[in-house]
C-alpha cells in the first residue's frame, strides 16, 4: 500500500536514511514535478538504505555524502570533528596523534580508597626499588672479602655474613614486593572500571547530535573494551614497577656517590644523552599508538555496521564486500603498529648504546683513579656495579614509558568525552517541574536544520498549535519535517530560532527527564534491547511491578503471544529484538509507551513497516492508548488518517494544509485531496495484486493443506492458523538443537605458530637478532670478572688490561644498538601481522555463520567487537613483543648458564637445583591467573553488549529517560570482572614476592656455597663471581619474564576465544562454493514436508509437514501477524535451516 510520506531523519543512528529521503524525492521531480514519491522508488531506496555502510553500493555512498561545504553522518568517522575523516588519512588522525592526557590526569577518577592504595603500592615500589641498589653494597662487601689479604677462614665467614644479609634483604623484598604489585594492580582494576562507567555515563548524557557527528556504536565499544585496557596497564601495575626502577636508578647513584663521588660524576656525563634519547622515544611511540588506535577505531564501526545488520548482509550477499571493508581498515593500523616496533627498538637500542659507553668509561676511569687516587678495586667495582644497576633500571623503564604513552594517548579522546559538557543534558536536574501537563504542543516561528546539515533547513518560520487531548496527523512527502516534529517534541533538538512550548511554557525550562517523563514514543522500528521481554517493557517506568508490566502486554494485545514463548515474560528478544516478528516487537515499544503511561504520545510511522494482518492488531492496541492524550502521528495509511482530529500537510518544512479529513477532502485541488488520489490508485493495482495472489491455482499442496487454506480464507483473519502450524504449542520430545557454544578449549602454541607460518624467516631473523641482544649481558659476566681481577694486578697489568675491556664494552654496545632495532621491527612485523590475520579470519568466519547464531547474546556484534578488538590485540601477547623479551631472556638464562657451568660446574649446579622454584612459582601463578580472566572476559562482553545497544538505541534511551536503568544494569556486569580483577592482583603479587625471595635467596646461597669452594680450593674467587655474575643477568631475564605471566594468561584465554569462533561450523555458509548453480533463475519456489523450530525457542513449533509451491513471477500475501510470513521469508533467504527436509 502506498506510503503518505517518509521520514526526513532517520531513528537509532541509522544515518544512512537520509540518502532514501534526497534520492526520492529527486526521483519524484524528475518524472514531471510529481508532489509524492513512487511506490517503485521507495522500495529500492528501502532496500538501499538498508544495507550497512561498509558494503554499500558505490552509488549509494555516493549520493548519500552530504554537499560540498556540508558535514553528514556518512562523512564522519568515530573520534573526528565534525569535519570528518571523508576518506583517507585526515587532519583528525594527525590532531589525535599529537594529543595526549597529561600523566597526571590519568589518575583523575581516583577515589580514597584508590589514593590508600596507590600510596601503599609506592612505599612498597620505594622499598623494593631500594632493594637492588642495597645488593650492590653487599656485592662490594663480598669483593672486599675475596680480593683482601684475608685468611681462608676469615674470608668464609664474612662470606657467610654477607650471604645472611640477603637472605634478610630476600624477605623484605618479598614483602615489599607483594604490596606493589597488589595494590597497584588492584587500583588499576578499579580505576579502569570507573572511567569505563564515567564514559558511558557522560556518552548517554549528551545531545543526539553528539551521536550524529561526533561518533558511532563501533568507536564507543572499541574505546571501552580496547582503549580502556591501555589506560589501565598505563596506571596499573607499570606504575609500581616504573617507581621501583626509578628508585633504583637514583639508589644506585646515591650508593656510586657515597662510594667514590668522582668516578660517578665521570660515569654520569651519559646520563643527558639517556634523558634526550628516552624523551625522543616517548614522543614517536605516542604518535605511532595514536595513529594506530585512530585506524583501529574505523574497523570497529565496520564490524558494528556489519553484524548489527547481518540479516541485510546476508540477504545481499554482502559478505565479501564486508570483509575486503574491515581488511583495508586493518592494512592502516597495521602499518601503525609496525612503525611504533621500529621506534621502540631504535630508542631502545640507543639508550642502551649510551649505557654501554657509560660502563666502558667506568673501566678506563676507574683504573686511572686506582693507580693515581689511591682508589680500591672493590670501591670501583661497587661504583661500577651501582652506577650498572641504577642504569639497567633506567633501561628496563622502557616498556613502562611505553604504556605511559599509550594510555595517555587512548585516554586522550575518552577524557575529552568524558569532560564534554552536552548542549542538552539528559542528567541536569535544573528546570521547571510541573504537578501535571495538558498535553497543548505548540511550534511558534521555529527554525531549524540537522546539526550535520546546517545549510540545509527543515523548517524556515513553522507554526503549529496541538490542542490538549487531540490527536493530529502529519502526512507530506519526504524531507518535509514530519519526523522532525517529533524530535523537536522530545527535545532530541533545539531549534535554532523560535519556540517549542509545553502548556505555554518553553520546552527548554522545563527539566529534561521530566517533562521526557510525560511523552511516549513508539517509531516506525521498534528498538528492543538484547533482554527478556520483561525488562525491555520495563524501560517505561523505573521500578515497574511484574503486574504493571503484565497489565501494559494486555492493553497492547502482546501477552497473548508472550505466554506461549518458552519462558513467556523472561524470553530473550535477542539483539535488536531478532526473536520475535515486527509486529511482536511493535506491541512491546506500544507496551513499553503504555507503562509510562504518557500525556503526549508520538507515534512516528508506528505501522508502516508492519503487513495488514499485524497493523490491526496494533492499531487496536495504540486507539487504546490514544484515548484521552495528545497524540501526534506521523502519518502512514488511511485509515490512521481519517480518524485523526486534525491532518496537517507540512510541505518543505512549511504548514500548507490542516483540518479535519473530511473537510480537507472538500478541495479537490488541495495537497491532501491530490494525495489521497494518488494512494488510491495505488490501492486498486494492490487490491488486484491481493486478488490474484489468493487465487487457489496459483499454488499447489498436499489435499489437507488445501481443504485448510479454503476454509481459513472463508474468514477475515485468514492465516491464523495456517497449514496445520499450531502456534505455541509447546513440544514434549525435549529435543533441542542446542546452539550454545561450550567453553572455549585452550588453544596449543603450535596453533598460533602455524599461523605465523608466513611469517617464519621474518621471526627467524628476528630470534637471530634477538638471540644476539640476550647473549650480551651474559657476556658481561666474562668482561666484569676480568675487569676485577685487572683491578688487583700490578700497575703495568691493570693499565694494559682496563684498557682492553674498556673498549670491548664499547664493540658490545655498538653490537645491541644494531641488533635490538632490528629484532623489535621483525617481531613487530610478525606480531602484527598475525592479529591483523586473525581478526580478519574471525570477522570472516562470523559473516558466514547462519544468521541464528547471532540470536544468541553471546554473538552481539557488542560481544564479537570486544573480541576483535581486545582479544585479538592480547593475542600479540604470545607473539609480538612478548616473543621478542621471550626469545632475548631465553638466550640470557642459557648463556649465563653456559658461561656459568664452564667457570665451575659444581657451583652451577648448587645454583641451577633452586632455578626450578623460580619457574613453578610462575606456572602456578599463570594457572590461577587464566582460571580467572575466561570468566571475567565473558562477563566483560556481557558489559559491552549492554553498551552497544544503549548507544545504538540512544534515541529510545533518551526518550525513556533510561540512562541510570543502563548504567545500573552496566554497573551490574561489571561487578564480576572487577572482583575477578582483584583476585588476580593479590595471586600476581604473591608470585612477584615468591620470585623476588627466590632471587635473592640463590643470590645467598651462591656466595656461601662458592666461599666454601674456595675454602676446599676447588675454584677461584675471579670464577665464583662470574659464575655469580652469569646467573644474575640470567635471573633478570627470569624475573622480566615472569612479569609477562598475566599477559600470556590473558593472551591464551583471548586465543581460546577467538579460536572457538574460528573452529566453529557454520550450520549454512555462504563462502561454501558446493552446491547446485543454475545459468538461469525462474524464481519457483517450493517447500516440501518442512518442520522448523528457532534453535532459541525449541520447546515451540513455527512449521510442522508445511507443503507449499509459490510460482514464477507470482507473489503471496501473508495476512498474519506472528504466523508465518517472516519465518518464510528468513527460510527463503537462507537464514535458518528446517528441521526436515
């Protein structure tokens, strides 16, 4: 049947619909001036319109870019201005790249008790930072006790006192060590689940137009699940860590000045140099993760767009399409990705280099000094080794400044959302609150264009008075501003000039959520939230009774059918209402209106997408809800017309035409006369069409079937019980096609390996090269041993020999600086491209999955972007740089271990039997950790589908003033994440301590089981320390590994995830080239003895033995609301698959 009028503003951020409303009406000028659009061309603008943006028809996206000099919601993309990034690289991303979050405002969320703890964790970071600089002093004891002209027996015992000393230094370690990375991991959780909160909090708040120009579903979700984990690792634990390594840093040079304050004033000319370097290097990573992030935030609006209209993708074959979109969106962020590895390894590299120049200077100067200054090797070696460690800290501060830069950078637009202060504030408590309203509606010289078409206006002067109680009708053409009313009404707009009065009283004094309060809406698509019936009813009145929400069902003529869904009121509707037919879900929005029982309902296009049989039905139910309030209908049929009080015609954003129907009929040459025209012409080809397409020969069935049909269609409701097909009736087998998915399996290594298969002599290259940057600091041992023994040789000796090591640091230094850069970009370029192929085989195998698997909540495009987004990125925590420290510390622990056993085997081994302890402390720290973080990342998707589709739905969430039931129900699913958060806090604290007390404790017993070596004469005090000194470099490879035992845990926890989409079967796969292909497609349409129940719904039959046969070039009128029309359809498209068939 022929439309009156369509909308000039689309609902629910589906922006693409203004492209329909300028291509129709062009259409309509261009075929002789006609004042209303064809039929013809809607349907293909429909259709059009439909689609996803990121798989749209050139043509499409063409037309639909605003003009020139004009911003639209097409040309934005998520985190831009509203200039907007129309295609390309753009100055957003260049702008995004140079802003970051002062490091001091990351923490500005903190509560009191995140100030307690944060506090806390850094008198624990101080101490254990101290701890290290402290080592040195009892390494220069050690030296004084072998290199002196002491007795055997009295080296032994100062030995041993010394080795007591660690021991005591080992338990505080521990401690210290414990309340660092528990309260700073702790305070992490809590201050990342609050911004989280604060986000979408402040993202509800604002002005629709906010949403229109500023940002997407896609960008909200991405920031929330991704940019989120990179500011709370920039404020978590790498916080404590980087106080800790500070402190060392500036312990050591305390220790180097007390022990010689002129040969640390030699060493500390590197130290500018260091500053500049690691200055440099923060600055470039910044830039590097910004652009990154900007290029990954474009994927996620193309994954949203894809999986929220994944029926429409399906239907136009636009899978492909949709994944060759979201592969070009990850070629951007990859290359990001790629240079910031570069970065890192070439600042790295150099501060390293500077270091190495540092100790080579060290060696020349302190051999001077011992020769003219009366320095002792001992003291020069304590300098040395403190100036040694503060610096090492120095260096290892690297990943910590990185994720410093990171967060900064990601919280960069958060906190600017964050602090944005809405032009209409859905929470502001200001404004004028009423007893009660009259319903009167007036417009009063109001002018007004969309915020992202400013130079296009809708209305230039409209006026219109709405009397208390009435009900009116607006009918024109598209673009005219019949649907521009409503929004002014709900105040999802100010205008530009002019009024919008309530009772006479400006729609801008009176307080938002109240006077929302007093207007319902229901629009042309019902916007249903991934939630039981029940609560999506629920959204009408704040703390409704299961009786009120069971008595508005009644009015809108919807409990009948909620009573034979399988859990009646508590059934899931799936995401955007996907369980239940457009009818059902037209009579939950009227049930949902009816609860709140407003005084001014707005009914914009409320039946017009629905067939005959379910518009009334629901018209039944809105004439019910209409009685006795001030109804505004944007106009669709007929019959909702004619029995309007008063019919307004608004032609260009102007009120050509009003009255009551029959007197507007009196002006044969009037708009509305010429209208009605027009629609009954088209009513008579329906009619005809109606006709033939209920004509018996037309079909052909089984005999029962047909008796059935010619009975059924003897009465006005004839579908109602078609074919035999008993709806809600509940099946007592018990079978149920069980579509849930089980818990993810752990995923092997060799299966993230042999997807990297590509990319083997990239990562052999990189092992190679990182290989030879392990082997360095074992190499120290060799050099630093034989500096001490120089230091106790004869002048002519020591004079030859310092020279000789110093510049053999320098030969090593120059070897670092050239292989770490080179290994950092290689694994880079692995890790990389590895996230980037799994995320575009997840996206792929999820459009090709059968379209009843998105029915489940686990499968909200909401859950899969946090998947593609986190999970993915966590993978790189196996591969990346992780593999890089991996591959480094592993080449360190054997070459020390090398260089250790070829010293002194018998020492080595005492040492290498307590090595084992370090390593089953952090397997079963990793164990507990991966127990947790499985069910705090389901509980997370569970958040961010809550998420998606409050932000997707904002229109429906404003208008119901919904924005604290949201948050509440957000604030719900985060609970569990957050308590699994801090539990793996306290277990990562307890390994932390355990592995520092291990350390520290092999330490000890190095020296005293060496000592006693020496005693029996069985080795040398030049080979104890380079055996000591070999399983020190090794044991900071152990301890920085051990720090990634979180993210491994996490990264196979994410891997199980994302595999468990990747192994799963599509049930009906599109991308499968099997099956039969014709040259030639008639378009006869058969079903054959079809049984079918929704995989969500199994206890109730939709067809049972349905025989039907539907000709070429025919068409078939489904006159039922909720029967069998749309699930016809779904088996026609390919969507769900029959029972039998």
């Amino acid at each position: 049947m022929h439309e009156l009028g369509g909308k000039e503003q689309p609902y629910e951020g589906e922006q693409s619909r203004e492209h329909t409303a300028r291509r129709a009406s062009s259409i309509a000028q261009s075929r002789g001036g006609e004042r209303f659009v064809s039929a013809e061309a809607r349907i293909f603008d429909a259709a059009t319109a439909a689609m996803p943006e990121s798989w749209r028809p050139a043509e499409a996206n063409a037309s639909s870019q605003p003009a020139a000099g004009t911003s639209g919601p097409s040309a934005q993309s998520p985190g831009n201005d509203a200039k907007g990034r129309a295609a390309g690289e753009t100055p957003g991303a260049a702008e995004a790249a140079a802003t970051r979050v002062p490091f001091h405002k990351l923490f500005a969320f903190a509560d009191s008790t995140d100030v307690a703890l944060m506090l806390l964790g850094a008198l624990g970071a101080v101490a254990n930072g101290a701890a290290m600089p402290f080592m040195t002093v009892l390494f220069g004891n050690l030296i004084d006790a072998f290199g002196g002209a002491l007795s055997i027996h009295d080296v032994v015992n100062r030995v041993s006192m010394v080795s007591l000393d660690f021991v005591y230094l080992a338990i505080a370690s521990a401690v210290a060590s414990f309340v660092q990375v528990t309260c700073w991991m702790i305070t992490g959780e809590r201050q990342a689940a609050r911004i989280r909160n604060l986000y979408l909090k402040t993202i509800l708040r604002q002005e629709i137009a906010f949403f229109d120009k500023y940002t997407s579903t896609g960008e909200v979700v991405g920031r929330m699940s991704g940019d989120t984990v990179l500011i709370q690792d920039a404020m978590g634990e790498k916080v404590g860590k980087f106080i800790q390594l500070v402190v060392t840093f500036f312990g050591g040079f305390i220790v180097a000045f007390a022990q010689g304050w002129l040969l640390t004033l030699v060493m500390m000319a590197t130290i500018p140099p260091l500053v500049v370097a690691g200055a440099v290097m923060s600055n470039v990573v910044t830039k590097m993760a910004s652009l990154g992030q900007a290029a990954y935030a474009e994927s996620s609006v193309v994954v949203e767009q894809t999986i929220g209209s994944i029926r429409t993708v399906a239907s136009f074959t636009g899978e492909k399409r949709a994944v060759e979109k979201y592969n070009k969106s990850l070629k951007s962020a990859y290359k990001s990705s790629v240079r910031e590895g570069l970065a890192t390894g070439l600042g790295m590299g150099t501060v390293m280099l500077l270091l190495f120049c540092g100790y080579s200077l060290g060696i020349w100067s302190g051999a001077k000094l011992i020769l003219e200054k009366g320095y002792t090797g001992a003291k020069v070696m304590n300098v040395i080794f403190a100036v040694l460690t503060g610096s090492l800290a120095l260096g290892q501060a690297s990943p910590s400044m990185k994720a410093f830069a990171g967060g900064q950078a990601a919280a960069y637009k958060m906190f600017e959302t964050i602090n944005r202060a809405p032009e209409i504030d859905a929470y502001s408590t200001t404004g004028r609150k009423l007893e009660d309203i009259r319903g009167e509606i007036e417009f009063r010289d109001v002018h007004f264009s969309y915020p992202t078409r400013p130079d296009e206006p809708i209305f230039r002067g409209f006026s219109l008075a709405i009397p208390s109680g009435t009900t009116i009708a607006l009918v024109g053409q598209s673009g005219s501003g019949k649907s521009t009313v409503i929004s002014l009404i709900e105040r999802f707009y100010d205008p530009q000039l002019g009024d919008v009065l309530i009772d006479g009283v400006n729609l801008k004094e009176f307080q938002l959520r109240w006077i929302r309060s007093k207007i319902g809406l229901v629009s042309q698509e019902p916007v249903l939230f991934a939630a039981s019936i029940k609560e999506n009813i629920a959204y009408g009145k704040a703390s409704a009774t299961d009786q009120e929400v069971r008595a508005a069902a009644e009015l809108a003529n919807a409990a009948k059918f909620i009573d034979k869904m399988p859990q009646g009121f508590d059934t899931s509707v799936g995401e955007h209402g996907t369980q239940l037919s457009g009818g059902q879900k037209q009579r939950i929005a009227i049930a949902r209106a009816i609860l709140k029982d407003p005084r001014i309902l707005l009914l914009d296009e409320a039946t017009s997408a629905l067939d005959a049989e379910s518009e009334r039905i629901v018209q039944e139910a809105l004439d019910r809800v209409m009685s006795n309030r001030t109804t505004v209908i944007v106009a669709h049929r007929l019959s909702t017309v004619r029995n309007a009080d008063t019919i307004a015609v608004i032609h260009q954003g102007t009120l050509v035409e009003k009255g009551p129907h029959n007197e507007l009929l009196r002006d044969p040459e009037g708009a509305y006369s010429q209208l009605i025209k027009l629609q009954e012409a088209n009513q008579q080809n329906n009619r005809k069409g109606d006709g033939n397409a209920r004509l018996g020969k037309q079909m052909s069935m089984n005999k029962s079937a047909s008796r059935r049909l010619s009975r059924d269609n003897s009465s006005h409701h004839s579908f109602s019980v078609p074919f035999g097909m008993p709806l809600g009736i509940e099946i007592q087998d018990g079978s149920s096609n069980k579509l849930c998915d089980e818990m993810p399996q752990e995923v092997p290594l060799s299966r993230l390996a042999s997807l990297n298969k590509p990319e083997i002599p990239v990562l052999v290259l990189g092992s190679i090269a990182s290989v030879i940057s392990g082997v360095i600091f074992p190499i120290f041992a060799i050099l630093l041993s034989n500096v001490i023994k120089a230091f106790y040789e004869p002048p002519h000796l020591l004079r030859r020999d310092s020279q000789f090591w110093a510049s053999m640091f320098l030969v090593f230094g120059a070897v670092y600086f050239l292989s770490l850069p080179v290994s950092s970009y290689l694994f880079s370029i692995a890790g990389c491209r590895l996230i980037r192929r799994i995320r575009l085989m997840t996206f792929e195998k999820v459009v090709n999955m059968e379209v009843e698997w998105f029915d489940h909540p686990e499968n909200s495009s909401g859950a899969i972007g946090a998947r593609l987004s986190a999970d993915a990125a966590k993978v790189r925590g196996l591969v990346g740089d992780a593999l890089q420290l991996v591959v480094q510390n592993s080449s360190t622990l054997v070459a020390g271990l090398v260089i250790a056993f070829v010293s002194n085997w018998e020492l080595s081994l005492i040492i290498l039997a307590l090595i084992p302890l370090i390593g089953l402390n952090g397997w079963i720290q990793m164990k507990f950790i991966q127990g947790f973080s499985a069910d705090s990342k389901m509980m997370y998707e569970e958040a961010s589908q809550v998420a998606n589709d409050a932000v997707s739905s904002i229109r429906t969430v404003a208008s119901f003033s919904a924005e604290e039931k949201v948050m509440d129900l957000y604030k719900k699913k985060c609970e569990g994440p957050l308590r699994t958060g801090i539990r793996t806090g306290i277990i990562s604290g307890i390994g932390f301590g355990v592995s520092f007390f291990l350390l520290f404790g092999v330490y000890a017993a190095s020296f005293y089981a060496g000592a006693r070596l020496v005693e029996d004469r069985k080795t040398t005090f030049p080979k104890v320390f380079r055996v000591f000194l070999a399983l020190a470099m090794a044991a900071i490879g152990v301890s920085q590994s051990s720090t990634l035992t979180s993210d491994s845990s996490k990264a196979k926890s994410a891997a199980s995830s994302i595999f468990a989409i990747v192994d799963r079967k599509s049930r009906i796969d599109p991308s499968e080239d099997a099956g039969v292909t014709a040259e030639t497609l008639r378009g006869n349409i058969e079903f054959q003895h079809v049984s079918f129940r929704y995989p969500t719904r199994p206890d109730v039959q939709i067809f049972r033995d349905l025989c039907l046969t539907i000709h070429a070039g025919k068409y078939l009128f489904a006159d039922c609301c909720a029967c069998w029309g749309e699930w016809e359809w779904q088996i026609n498209g390919n969507f769900i698959a029959p029972e039998v068939l």
